[in-house]
C-alpha cells in the first residue's frame, strides 16, 4: 500500500481530550471505558502511577510512581500496521540506541557486543475491538526509573532513559507528535524505519515452547514482511513466518 485512507484519523491531533490520573489500575483499561462509550480519536489517559498495568502475554508492567511514560490512547479506525507503527513512533523518541524485539517491545542492547543482552526500556499493549472499528495503544516507557528500583528478578532484563521525572511530559509531546507522524506515512516507510531498528535479524531465536517438555521451534530471525510477520530461517533452510506470540533470543555457544 502507498498510504492510509484518511479513516485512520492521520489528520487529527493525539492527546485531546486527555483524562490523567495519579493513580489507576490501568490506563488501558480507563481508555477502553471510554472508547466503549463512544470517545473520540485521540482520547488519551495518562497516570503518574499504575496498580494493575499490564503488558503482552498477560505478564505485569510495573514501575515506581513518577518514574515512567503511562499513557493510553484512543485510535478510531485504527491501521493494520498499528503494531509496527507505535514501535518506530517509541523508537523515534528513545534515542537513536533503541530498537525494536518484535513485535514491539524496545529495547536497548547491553553487554558484550558479540551477543548483547537487550534490557527493555517499553512495552506496547494493543487491545480493541476490531469489528466496532476502534483500539486503545498502550505505552509504558521507563524515562526516569533508577536501575536500583527496577525489582531484583528485573534487575537484568530491564531498561531505563535515566532521565529526571520531570522530562516524563516533553517525552509524551514529542511521542504523540512522532505517532502523529508515523501514522500518515506509508507503508513501505514505517516498514523500512522499523528494519532499521530490528533487534532480531541474523540472530538465533526460539518460539512456541508449551511446557517444559516440548522442544521450542528454533531458526535465525530475518526481519519482517509486508504484514509484520516475522520471517524465519529454519534450520533445513525452509523458512517460516510467526503472526503471533513471543520469541527468545537463543545464546550461540
């Protein structure tokens, strides 16, 4: 596709009317509330302070009050490439080190620079209902979170800005301008800025483990294609492509 139809709402400013809350359950679930009682595109909820925030694959976001990015908007006639593009929009704020583990967790690498750890620094959490044409986007990004406060089991599998708390807002203007950016450009840009930024390609990769006792499909990421899906290299030199899920980095010996 060369562009979006204007029902993606490209035109209209993000972050008005905003509702902000010191403290919620979750920002999702408020924007969800009101996109159910028919708010407009661009809705937004942000809080100082989440107790029930959560992220993909049901696990929980948490962080200490005033330190993160919590924000949730409303999108009427939201794209296909929703996923992709809210990525490139975090990215675009991030700081040129972020990157993206797909499908859109941000993240920065740390460690070795043969096989760097990636700490994630955002999540991204897409719910909606497709069929009444409306989506709430979730955004929690750790701007001003000290490493020390970063729970222990956290510690090495997060990541933080290391920005002062009262940066949390200019973040939040240059993210609704970048979304708002990112939202009218074609396809083929988000795709190409959001290659840019992979964090998987060329790198081993598992997926699909149910339990403990079935093996986890493995294979070396290739980017994405034209859908978002990722594109796997097996080991036989097919090559699959995953719409859904999670997928882990595998340590190269």
């Amino acid at each position: 596709m060369n562009g979006r139809p204007d029902g993606h709402g490209a035109g209209i400013p993000l972050g008005h009317p905003r509702l902000h809350l010191r403290r919620t359950g979750s920002t999702n679930d408020r924007a969800r509330e009101l996109a159910i009682a028919g708010a407009p595109h661009g809705t937004l909820v942000t809080a100082s302070e989440q107790t029930a925030g959560r992220g993909r694959q049901g696990r929980v976001w948490s962080a200490p009050a005033g330190s993160a990015l919590l924000a949730s908007l409303v999108l009427r006639s939201p794209p296909p490439l929703l996923a992709l593009i809210s990525a490139v929009a975090v990215c675009d704020v991030a700081g040129p080190d972020a990157q993206i583990k797909w499908p859109n967790d941000i993240v920065l690498a740390r460690g070795g620079d043969s096989e760097p750890a990636l700490g994630k620094l955002a999540g991204i959490l897409i719910e909606g209902r497709p069929q009444e044409g409306w989506a709430v986007l979730g955004i929690g990004l750790n701007v001003a979170v000290r490493p020390e406060q970063f729970s222990p089991e956290l510690r090495r599998t997060a990541a933080t800005l290391g920005l002062a708390p009262d940066a949390i807002e200019s973040i939040l203007a240059a993210l609704l301008q970048a979304l708002q950016r990112r939202l009218a450009e074609p396809d083929e840009a988000i795709l190409e800025a959001w290659r840019e930024r992979d964090a998987l390609r060329g790198r081993e990769i598992a997926w699909g483990q149910a339990d403990d006792t079935a093996p986890a499909s493995h294979g070396r990421a290739e980017g994405v294609d034209g859908a978002g899906r990722l594109i796997v290299a097996l080991p036989d030199g097919a090559h699959t492509s995953i719409d859904a899920g999670e997928v882990h980095l595998v340590a190269v010996a």
